[in-house]
C-alpha cells in the first residue's frame, strides 16, 4: 500500500511499520493518502501486530480521516 502514501510521508510511516514489527503497536501514523480520484486526504493510524501461537499473524489497523486543518496542524 505504500504506493498510496505521499512521498513527503513515506519514511515516517516506514519509520512507524518498523517500530510495530519490533513492539508490536505503530504509534500515532499520520499520513496523506491517495484518492481514487487523484486527491489527497489526511489519515490518523494506528496499527498493532496480532500473534498466533506466538508468532505474527496478522495486522489491525484503525484508521480516520482527517480535515486538511487537522493533517496540516502534524506537519508542524
């Protein structure tokens, strides 16, 4: 899904991936993400790694869209 994602954003939200591979939870992702229309909307994330008989098996994501003011207020 990275393709998705601006590319003034992508090293955070890799930075964000990373840190839930080794703790298990992202943090607070903020993000613009790609419309099927060719825009841009602000996205608040966050995202927990689930285990399986101790092993990663899956990811939960909780996501909400932001108003441009909000988005525009993180890049602060």
């Amino acid at each position: 899904g990275y393709q998705f994602v601006h590319a003034a954003d992508m090293m955070f939200c890799a930075e964000n991936h990373v840190r839930m591979m080794k703790t298990g939870e992202s943090g607070l992702t903020v993000f613009r993400l790609l419309t099927k229309k060719g825009s841009w909307v602000w996205v608040q994330a966050n995202a927990r790694l689930v285990y399986k008989a101790g092993k990663p098996d899956c990811i939960i994501a909780q996501q909400r869209a932001l108003s441009n003011e909000e988005g525009e207020e993180h890049l602060q």
